[in-house]
C-alpha cells in the first residue's frame, strides 16, 4: 500500500530519509488534501530508471522486427567471426 503524507511533513528531513530507503515504493505528498510530489531513494530511482530504459530498449527492437530489420543469427555469428578472426 502505498505511503501518503502532507507537505509538512517534508521537515523532518532525517524522518523522510529514512522512509524513503525502508519503502518498497514511491511515497506520495499531498498539498491540501491533493497529490503534489512524489519521492524516492535513489536506489530505486536508480532502478525505475533502468526499467524504463530496458523497456525503451524493447519496444524499438519490437519496432524493428515488425519493419522487418532483421538478421540471420547463424550469418550474424558467422561475420563477427570472420570479423574479429575467432
């Protein structure tokens, strides 16, 4: 279940820290009873940023299969091969 909590509780800055690395998710802040910012730890920031770069990654290869740019496996093998003489 995702963690909520005002704006003002933003002061407590050793506090949020701290929820931050123990919380499995973002913590939302509200502003007025609103949704106004979301945090994080930078280890999972790190992460969901990977995620998002490996899910670009697979759509612009989904992309290129469905344009038909694509190779041979055995003939793609078979020149870095020859290429780097292994």
């Amino acid at each position: 279940m995702p963690q909520i909590i005002p704006i003002r509780d933003l002061k407590n800055t050793s506090e949020i820290s701290e929820m931050c690395k123990n919380a499995a998710e973002p913590i939302f802040i509200t502003k007025n009873g609103y949704g106004d910012m979301v945090i994080m730890s930078m280890e999972m920031y790190e992460k969901k940023m990977f995620l998002l770069d490996a899910y670009a990654r697979l759509d612009a290869a989904e992309e290129q299969v469905k344009q038909g740019k694509i190779l041979d496996a055995d003939k793609a093998l078979s020149d870095l091969k020859n290429k780097y003489n292994v």
